[in-house]
C-alpha cells in the first residue's frame, strides 16, 4: 500500500496532521486511520475469497490476465522483442554463434599504455 509513499512524503502528512488535529487529537487520529485501513483491508480479503469461493477454478483463468497487466508496469521493450523474435535467446550474447552454440570468449584488449611525459594524446579529427 505504501509503495508509491516515501519518507519525505509521510513526514509531510504527520506535520500536516500536527497542525490540523493539533498534539492532543493526532494519537487519536492515527488510531481511527489504522482501524479504517485494517478494516478495508478485511473488506477487501473477504471479497476476494467469496468470489474465489464462488467461481472455484474459474477464478485463477480471470486472474491470470490481472497478473499479466500487472507485469506491464516492469515492461521492457527490448526483452519483449527478444523473446518473440529470438526465442528467449540473447541476440547480444558475444559467446554465442547464432545457433546457441557458445563459442570461446575473444580475448580482452590490450591495455593503452599511459603517455610519457610531453608525450600528446592521440587526436581523432572525426570525432571532435
């Protein structure tokens, strides 16, 4: 429920709070908010097993498309097209052939040597 809420976010509420309730009625107020959502939460609970109770296992086939629109907000456009046009193989994976047949790792690039002193740096014209 507080996912969406930080820190910054809950210390504004409780001052908001203090200067509306005042310090005698705030234990009170978040006493009455922690009941209330206690007490939605046991709405909400009851609900979803009367209706999982009601349609039985017709429940998990309508739950299924509620899962995956949830899996939409962690959507990622490039796993998406890699898994419909690769079959879940990694285009990008340098040890691979194409065939899923990994092939030895290339060796690393030598290391540059730093430049004596006076020495000027390389001067690449296109890339400036």
């Amino acid at each position: 429920m507080f996912d969406s809420i930080g820190w910054p976010e809950l210390l504004v509420l409780i001052v908001v709070g203090l200067f509306v309730l005042g310090p005698e009625r705030l234990p009170q107020g978040a006493a009455w908010l922690g009941k209330t959502v206690r007490q939605v939460k046991e709405y909400a609970t009851g609900a979803r097993d009367q209706i999982k109770s009601e349609l039985g296992p017709e429940f998990d086939d309508l739950r299924k498309p509620l899962e995956d629109l949830r899996g939409i907000r962690n959507f990622n456009p490039r796993t998406a097209v890699t898994k419909h046009l690769f079959d879940g193989e990694n285009p990008l994976d340098l040890n691979s052939n194409g065939n899923g047949q990994h092939q030895p790792p290339t060796p690393p690039k030598p290391q540059q040597r730093p430049l004596e002193p006076g020495e000027r740096p390389p001067f690449d014209s296109d890339a400036t």
